[in-house]
C-alpha cells in the first residue's frame, strides 16, 4: 500500500498522502501534518480507491454521507 487518507487537524478536511512521507501539507489550507503522528483512515495501492475514500470520509464527516452515496449510485 502506498497511498493513505489523513485528517487536517486546522480545516478538518480528509486529504491523500504517499505512505513513505514523513510529513505533508494540506491541500487546502496549506497546514503542515506530521505524518509519524496523523491517524491513517484508509490505506490503498488504488488511485480510483483513493479518490472514492477521501469523497467518502469528507461526506460523512459533513453529515452528507447519503447525498454522496445517491450522487454515485
């Protein structure tokens, strides 16, 4: 596996990161995670798998898991 989903800890959002990083920087508000500390959510060797898990984790944590679940079915 080398890609994996983390959690911003400033805006809260779920971003992508290549597992052999030893840090990475949110996408979105540019914070600085420090991956040896960061919750892994979700582990794949897929891209397409990873697109679908950070939709997913970022819908659910928004309370829309359903809408996004309707809006892929």
């Amino acid at each position: 596996m080398k890609f994996g989903v983390v959690l911003c800890p400033r805006c809260l959002r779920f971003f992508a990161i290549e597992l052999a990083w030893k840090s990475a920087s949110c996408k979105r508000c540019g914070a600085r995670v420090d991956l040896s500390k960061a919750k892994v959510f979700f582990k794949t060797d897929s891209r397409v798998e990873l697109s679908d898990a950070i939709g997913s984790l970022n819908a659910d944590w928004d309370g829309r898991f359903d809408e996004f679940k309707q809006a892929f079915s």
